[in-house]
C-alpha cells in the first residue's frame, strides 16, 4: 500500500534525552529545541510494477520471487512500456522481438508460436495457469508478457515443448490509475480501451480494464470486431494476506484469413515451391464471407496468498474459464498450377471447453549452516471438459464425393463467388470428414523443487514433478463410406519432469548457468481431443533441453544475455518405412542454437529491446516412406537459420522521443517438406519507426508506422498452400489521456 510515514522525531528525542538526563547529566534550566524532521518512505506504484524496458524478476519461471539472473533459463519480457511503445496488439505482435520465438498463421483463427523449432496452439498462461483454448487473445488487462523459452514440465506440466507465453495480469493497488486509449489507423482500424482504478479503503482497491476495437485490414474483406470487460480487486485483510479477485469477459469475431497459396515450379514441380503472387497483399482466396471465426470466453479468477510468521508462505490459485468457439472457413487447398488452376475446399468447427484449475504452492527458507534453501512443495489439480465437432463444404449442391472441393483458375478468380455452399457432415472421404468428440482431461500434479545459495558465487536449482494426467475420450468419426465409428477409451500417462540448474557468478551482476529440463505432450495433443485407436497405446512426445547462458546486468536498467542450447524431441509417431499399414515412434527431431538479447537503457534517453537468434532444427531420421517421407536432415517448418530483430527508442527531450525498429529473417520452410512437396517462404527484412510526443502532464500522442520502406514478403503460414503476405507501408496514431 501507498503510505508515507511521518514521524516527530522531536518528541522521541525529548524522551530520550530526559532518560539520559536522569541518569548521567546534571539539572539544567536551559530548554532544549529540537527541529522536526519528516522522515518519508519511497513510493512503490503497485499498479505499474515494473518501470522501462527492463524487468528484473520473476515469479512464473521458479514459483518463487526470483531475480531473472539467478534463473537458468532463457526468458524474455515484454514490459508495459514495451507494449505502448510498440503498439502491441496481439500475439504475434509480441513475440517480433523476442529471439528465438516466431509466430505462424494458426488459419487465421488462432495464435499459434513456434518455440525453437516447435510449434504450438495451447503453450499460453494467464498468471502462471494453463489458458490453451486455440483463440486469439488481447493484452488491454495484460501489465507485461513472459516468454519463457525452453522445456520446462516441472513448472507448467504437460506441453510447453519448446517454451511457453505467459500473461501477467493488471492488479487492483493503491497508486491511482486513469488512462483512456484512443488508436485510429490505416485500413479503417479504430480501437479504443480504458484503465482505471483507486483505493476503496487502506484494505480493498479496485481496478477495471476494458477495450473495443473495429477494424478493416489490408487483405480484401477482412475485418474484426473485438470488445472485452475485466474487473479486479485486492483485498488486504492484513500485512500478512492479500487476496485478488478477478473476471473477464472477451469476445473476438473476424474473418479467419488463410492467406495466399503456394504456386508450383515449372513442369509443375511441387519441390521449393513459392508464394503465388506475393506482391498482391490484398487477394482473398476461397471466401471471406464464409470464413467469420468468433469465440466468446468468460473466466474467474482468484489468488490467496499468506505469510505465516515462521517464514512458509503458502499461495493459492484459482481459475475457471469458459471458451466457446465457432470457426468457418473456405480457403485454397492446393498450390496454383501451371495453368493457373487451384482447389478449394472449406469446413466448419465447434469447439467448447471448460477449464477449472487450481494451485497450491508452498514456500520456505531455510538456513542449514551457511548454505540457504528456497524449498517449494505444489499441488496442482485440472479439469479440462471440451467438446469439439467438424462439418464439411459441400459445393454446387454436390452431395458425392466430388462435391467437397472446387476449382478455380487464378487467372481469372480468387473467389468462389455465389457458388452455392451447405457445411454438413462428410461421411463419404477423407477431405476435412466428420468427428464429434468429447475429452475430459483430470490432471493431479505434484512438484518439488530447491533453489540452493551454496555461496555468494554458486547456486543451484532442482527440481521434480509427477503428473497424473488421465483422459476419458469419446468420438464418433466417419469411416469413408458413408458410415460412423464411435470409439470410447481411456488413457492414463504417468509423467515425470526433473530440472537442474548450477548458475556461476563471479560477480554479482553477471550469472553463468547449465541447465537441463524436461517435458511432454500426451496423445491427446495441444487440444485434448487427438487421441485414435492407433495412438492411444503410445508413449507421450518427450522433449529435453540441454541448455547453457550468461546474464549480465550491465547497468541496474540493462541487461544482456547468452544462451546455447540443444533442444531433442523424442517418441514421434511415423508410418513404419516397412509397413505402411503400421505407425511406430522414433527419436527424429532436434535443435540446436544461440540466442543473444539485449533489454533496457542504454542511456537515460536511449532505449532498446530485442536480439539476434541462430538455429539449425532438423529431422534426425527419417519420418514415413515413399513420396511423403519426410526425409533424414530435412528443416524443420518456420524455423529459419537466423532471425534478428532490435527495437531502439531515443527520447530528445522531456517532450518529443523517436523509434527504429528492424526484423530481418532467413528464408525458411512453410511446412515440414517431404521428398516430393516442400514451400519455401523468402527472408525479409523490414523497418519500423515511432514518433513520442507528450503534450502535456496529461496528454500524450504517438505513431507508429510499420514497413516503412514497403517490402513485399511473406509473413508466415500455416502449411504449404496457407502462406499471409505482410502488410504494406501502414500506421496508426495512439492518444493517450490520464485524467
């Protein structure tokens, strides 16, 4: 809490020296005048925490309240500051700095990462708890962005197989917040959010976020509309309790965008395809009026956190969300041929999910002789219900086989126009067919972990966690002639995630550390519901990363790191190479890379945030036979050689500040190519620029302008015939108010 004491030290004094009057001094007629002195507490804004670009701690990547040099992993943040500055509006948005993390097109109804060569849809957490619904999330209640890179089961259970994105939550705090965002940008982009929040009383504050965006973009006929309310409290019973309760309700609708195709060689190799026409940003292809995607999520949430005065610390936390989802889209299947021809084809998805998950931690510190120990015991308990069903396009009121997907010439149209269209369910082929399925996952996680001061120079951190995870599933699936297979089975995985870490510090600014880490992806994948007869028996995904870093804290408001690391993914399911009747696992997949960041002031005017990431990610054996082999060596999909990426702000004065930002990557792979099919996406580099002007105590104004220089590329893709072209030369200007 905000409050400043004062004390009349002159009363004190009085007393004192009339004891020691008594006791030592003669009786003197004389009086004694003292001065008042005021002695203040600093001020501690509890509403912005963290202040500039550099974050200094942590509490997500340990459990425990720990500076980002004594933990041995590679974790970047983007801070509050970082976020207005940049304009960031969404996921991808964050992660462009941030080496060794890029994003990828998740059809264009979802955030979808690629972590050190593997990618993800459910690797996102909302103040340290699981929120996996494939969506798209907006940061107006967000104070900063933790991305974490790296396995690491012992704190996040399952997933997280090369990192995960976490979201640390607005708090409710004693410092007065009251800040108004207006944003109006190019392609009709009109957004407006809000932030206040004051001290009811010395023991409860309020705090309430919300936000409304419309907005056109630069591809044809995509458009969004997204609105969302989250009210918080904190609650100070007592100097040892604080309580925080929270909710949220957030929509997102928009057109799911699935971008341009690939377009073949010449004879029509199918080998290093390319983008078709990348130039031409704005095409649609297949149908942006059946392509809207919306999902309407509804959360609570709530911390309990106490100090007993024997030093344990026990912190609980609550969370229950409700998502639910509709997805529609028709979009080009194929590559564009030789003569221009292309296939399109479309289905509909439903997806509902419940998630209420709970955690208790457990903290203490101990001294035994001159070595101190940071112990921690967790439980973690999760139910995760979701339901999920697909219907397919039908064309032309073709109900056979052919009327699943439609061709046009790119010649001549990129739209399907008014063909007719009806989504039901295929029971008749293989193209998007019809499943219905239900999970409920019930996860029982328990963890320990050490965090160990063996001197001023050495530390070390182990750790160990169990989970539990268990899935009923029940589906009904087409089997491909006209017919449904329902199939209902159970499966328990038993999963056991260590961690160990010795960090090295030859002074205390700088920390040199190993670590290694472990995770796994059950069957039932990303989403819950991949679970087959096939799979069911196997072994869950394994994931472990070998990794070695420096951090240096070069100044109290800059920080620079170094981390070198081999990434193995083991137990991938493949066709048998001599049974193609039959599926097995192999150890078949690794990465390998140096990843350099810089974070902070470089001077009390200059500041800068990003960093240079080099990787070689590859198959280690070979995966399937014949022509969809995915053969030994091959590059694994959005993983490019090297990426750097260096955001600079330079302020002139106290009222006008500048921006340049650079993002530049290699050339890299749309999909995991094959021995007959692979789509190559052009490296790029691109500029940014900014422009700060604060008006007054109250008003401050800011552009931003992306792509300054006009560089056609491909932004990213989902698979060979998905690629989104970037966006041309745009800009939005940013008032904001704090009255």
């Amino acid at each position: 809490m905000n409050k400043t004491t004062k004390m009349n030290l002159a009363i004190h004094s009085a007393i004192i020296g009339l004891s020691f009057a008594t006791t030592a001094l003669p009786l003197s007629a004389e009086t004694l005048n003292l001065n008042k002195i005021d002695v203040s507490a600093p001020v501690i804004n509890d509403t912005h925490p963290v202040k500039g670009y550099n974050a200094k701690k942590s509490t997500t990547a340990t459990k425990t309240d720990s500076l980002l040099r004594d933990v041995p992993q590679s974790i970047s943040v983007i801070t509050q500051e970082v976020i207005q500055d940049q304009s960031i509006q969404s996921v991808s948005d964050a992660v462009r700095y941030v080496p060794g993390v890029s994003a990828a097109q998740g059809e264009g109804n979802r955030d979808a990462l690629v972590f050190r060569g593997n990618a993800t849809t459910g690797d996102l957490f909302v103040d340290g708890l699981r929120d996996d619904v494939q969506t798209y999330r907006d940061f107006y209640n967000t104070d900063r962005i933790e991305v974490l890179k790296g396995p690491n089961g012992m704190i996040f259970g399952r997933g997280g197989a090369g990192g995960v994105v976490n979201r640390v939550s607005k708090e409710a705090g004693w410092t007065p917040v009251s800040e108004l965002i207006a944003t109006y940008g190019a392609y009709d982009q009109k957004r407006i959010s809000a932030d206040f929040g004051k001290a009811i009383n010395d023991e409860v504050a309020f705090r309430i976020n919300t936000v409304y965006e419309k907005s056109g973009s630069y591809r044809d006929s995509v458009d969004l509309e997204r609105y969302g309310i989250s009210p918080t409290f904190t609650i100070h019973p007592s100097d040892s309790t604080k309580i925080v309760l929270s909710a949220e309700y957030f929509e997102d609708k928009r057109v799911a965008d699935r971008g341009v195709p690939s377009v073949n060689g010449t004879n029509n190799s199918t080998l290093n395809k390319k983008p078709y026409n990348i130039g031409d940003y704005s095409t649609f292809y297949g149908s942006a009026k059946l392509s809207p995607t919306e999902t309407e999520t509804t959360a609570f949430n709530a911390l309990i956190d106490h100090d007993f005065n024997n030093g344990i610390n026990v912190k609980n936390r609550t969370r229950y969300a409700n998502y639910n989802k509709f997805y529609q889209n028709v979009f080009a299947d194929s590559a564009v041929a030789n003569n221009g021809n292309f296939t399109v084809r479309g289905y509909a998805e439903y997806t509902d999910r419940e998630n209420l998950i709970n955690q208790t931690d457990l903290t203490y510190t101990a001294h035994w002789g001159e070595i101190e120990h940071k112990l921690l015991a967790g439980l973690e308990l999760a139910t995760q219900d979701t339901d999920s069903s697909r219907l397919t396009a039908f064309f032309n009121n073709n109900f056979t086989t052919t009327g699943t997907q439609v061709t046009l010439n790119a010649n001549s149209a990129s739209e399907i126009g008014n063909t007719a269209v009806s989504f039901r369910k295929n029971l008749i082929n293989s193209n998007n067919s019809y499943r219905d399925n239900k999970s409920t996952v019930n996860v029982i996680g328990l963890y320990a972990q050490d965090q160990i001061i063996l001197s001023p120079q050495w530390q070390a951190i182990v750790g160990l966690r169990h989970d539990k995870f268990d899935t009923d599933f029940d589906g009904v699936r087409s089997n491909g002639s006209g017919g449904t297979i329902a199939e209902s089975f159970n499966v328990t995985d038993n999963l056991l995630s260590p961690r160990a870490g010795l960090i090295y510090k030859p002074i205390e600014p700088v920390s040199i550390y190993t670590n290694y880490s472990v995770s796994y992806v059950p069957r039932a994948g990303d989403q819950l519901t991949s679970l087959t007869v096939t799979n069911k028996s196997f072994d869950p995904e394994k994931f472990i990363n070998y990794e070695i870093g420096t951090k240096w804290d070069i100044n109290p408001n800059l920080a620079f790191t170094a981390t070198v690391y081999k990434l193995i993914r083991k137990n991938v399911q493949v066709t048998d190479p001599n049974n193609s009747a039959l599926q097995i696992l192999v150890d078949g997949q690794q990465t390998k890379g140096l990843e350099l960041g810089i974070n902070g002031n470089i001077t009390d005017k200059w500041s800068m945030f990003g960093g240079v990431a080099f990787q070689d990610g590859e198959i280690t054996k070979q995966q399937g036979s014949g022509t969809g082999a995915v053969l030994k060596g091959a590059d694994l999909a959005q993983t490019p050689d090297r990426t750097l990426s260096l955001w600079n702000r330079y302020n002139i004065n106290e009222t006008w500040g500048v921006a340049l930002g650079v993002i530049s990557t290699s050339e890299r792979y749309a999909a995991l190519p094959t021995a007959t099919q692979s789509t190559l996406l052009p490296g790029y580099t691109r500029y940014d620029a900014a422009v700060f002007g604060k008006l007054s105590d109250k008003v401050k104004l800011q552009i931003n302008v992306e792509n300054i220089t006009n560089k056609e590329y491909a932004l990213y893709a989902h698979n060979n015939q998905n690629i989104t072209p970037g966006s041309p030369i745009t800009g939005r200007a940013t008032l904001i108010y704090n009255f």
